[in-house]
C-alpha cells in the first residue's frame, strides 16, 4: 500500500479551498488529494484553461487536472455537505481509492451578512446546515480514518471567538463560532482519549482574502483590491499548522498571518499583497480574549449520555 499521505479538501472547487488542494498535493512532501465540492465540470473542454480561480468555472473538476497536470495526484468527488449519506460516501470513496486518510480540511461555506431581521429563515438554515452541520457531519464520517493511524489532521475554516465577530451578521456567526466550538471540544476530546498526535486547528484570514465574494467588491471599486492578500497566505499557514506537532495546534483557534508571524517565523508577507507594495488593512482584532477560565478542569461529575446507550 502506498504510504504516501491522503488529504480531503471539502469546499475546494475555488479560492482558498482550491489554492490549499493545489498546494497540499504539489509541495515537496505532497498529500494525494481529494477535491471534493457540489461543482463539477467537463474540465478537458474547459476553456481558458486553468479558469479564473475565483469563478464559476473553476470546480473540482477543473482543480483536479490543474493537480495532475503539475504532476500531483489528485481525484475529484463531488458531495453535498447538507446531505450526510453524501457526505459518507465522499470519506467511504477516498478511503476506497487510497486505503487512507490524514487530513481533513474543511472549507465549505456559505455566507450572508445581515442583520437578523433582514435573514429570512431559509438563507439561516441553509448557512446552518453548510456550515456547522455540514462539518460535524464530515468529521464524524472522517474520524474512523483519522484515527486508524493515531495521527490524524483536521483543519476548519473557523473565526476566533470574540464579540465584534457578531456585528451585522449574527445568523452568520451563530454558526461560524459554533464550527470554532467544534474545534475547541474535539481537541479537548483528543487528550481525554490520549490520542496526543492528532489534532484539529481552526484557521481564519488576518486580512480579507481574494475571492469570488471579493472580486465583485473590488469590480464595484478597483482600489479595494490594495486591502486584499492572495489565497496562498492562507494555504501556507495550513501547510505549517500540519507540519508542527499536533501537541502545539491542537484546539487552537488561529489567524493565517499570526500563526506564520509566531508559529512559522515568516517576516516577508509582501509576497501576499495582490496589489504589490500595499500593505492591506486588517479586519480582525490586534489581541483576542483568553476563552478558559480558573476553574479550566474542575467540571462536576461528568456525564456521558453515550455510555450503556444504544446509537441512535
């Protein structure tokens, strides 16, 4: 059995999720990806080929032969994180093909800033059931694979917690931080396990990214384009965080350009400004809060609903 590592990248049709599979598959010590979104396409007829990466026209299918052409193995399996079933036959299909699975790194996402009164009740759930649902579901599926090798990886794109983050786009971050929660109790799940090598980090941008969300800012006004950073800032700080021992990473609720300033000694972050010489604006807070308290291990008598239950 080739040994060489398997990474899913869930929401990797565009963007950043399609930047973290390109990297992921072609650095040096490379992962064999899987390319997994709703979007596919007939990419030998795509045309231009490679399309704009932060368009329609990028999808899995279009990223999978960006891989293979580069020389990095890559497959594309389209799912529907909404739907559980699809999201067990995307793991089950990875595993089929390459008899494992290290990383998982979770990027779907679906948006929409408003205030509450102005969120009607389908775009909430939709982001609900994309979001944290649609993440719980692909842990839960991933985690058997994760842990057969006692080394698994996940990382999820998840805000730290603070109270700006709620401002204008409450449905938004009801779910967002519920993702960051998910994070911070698996890991505390990890250690009670002993299960010190694996880890899950939650990774957020430090400045606003170029995206198909932000072109349509920048089209509206071309000088917003100096406040934004290139989607490879994001895929190196994920290339460092699963390089570092999981020790150091797991449960910890990052900030792209923070992890690689402290964790990865990187001082040159011109190389990410899209507009070359710009030092773009940050968009989150220059310190956040410390979420644990005094009593961090004192808990009660724990319960566990699980124990002498049937699954469900």
């Amino acid at each position: 059995m080739n040994a060489k590592r398997v990474a899913l990248v869930v929401g990797a049709s565009r963007g950043i999720g399609r930047q973290v599979a390109i990297d992921l598959a072609l650095a040096k010590d490379g992962y064999r990806v899987v390319v997994a979104a709703k979007s596919t396409s007939d990419a030998q007829n795509a045309s231009p080929f490679p399309p704009d990466p932060n368009s329609p026209q990028s999808t899995i299918s279009t990223v999978e032969r960006e891989i293979r052409e580069a020389g990095g193995e890559a497959t594309a399996i389209a799912v529907d994180v909404r739907d559980f079933e699809s999201v067990q036959k995307c793991v089950d299909r990875t595993v089929e093909l390459y008899g494992r699975l290290d990383v998982l790194v979770y990027n779907s996402g679906a948006i929409w800033w408003a205030a509450v009164e102005d969120t009607p009740m389908k775009r909430f759930q939709l982001m609900q059931r994309v979001n944290p649902e649609g993440l719980y579901g692909t842990v839960q599926a991933a985690l058997p694979h994760l842990k057969r090798h006692g080394t698994g990886r996940i990382i999820v794109v998840s805000p730290p917690i603070y109270s700006r983050f709620f401002r204008g786009k409450t449905a938004y971050a009801i779910g967002k931080v519920g993702m960051s929660v998910l994070t911070m109790g698996l890991a505390m799940d990890f250690r009670r396990q002993d299960l010190n090598e694996m880890a899950i980090t939650s990774i957020w941008p430090a400045v606003a990214i170029e995206s198909g969300a932000t072109r349509k800012m920048t089209e509206k006004n071309p000088k917003e384009a100096e406040h934004l950073r290139k989607a490879t800032i994001f895929s190196d700080a994920i290339r460092a965080m699963l390089q570092a021992p999981a020790s150091k990473v797991n449960g910890r609720l990052e900030l792209d350009e923070d992890y690689l300033r402290g964790d990865a000694g990187v001082t040159d972050f011109d190389k990410y400004s899209v507009v070359p010489g710009k030092v773009p604006r940050r968009i989150m807070p220059a310190q956040l809060p410390d979420l644990t308290v005094r009593e961090q291990d004192d808990e009660g008598t724990r319960m566990n609903s699980a124990e002498g239950k049937a699954k469900l």
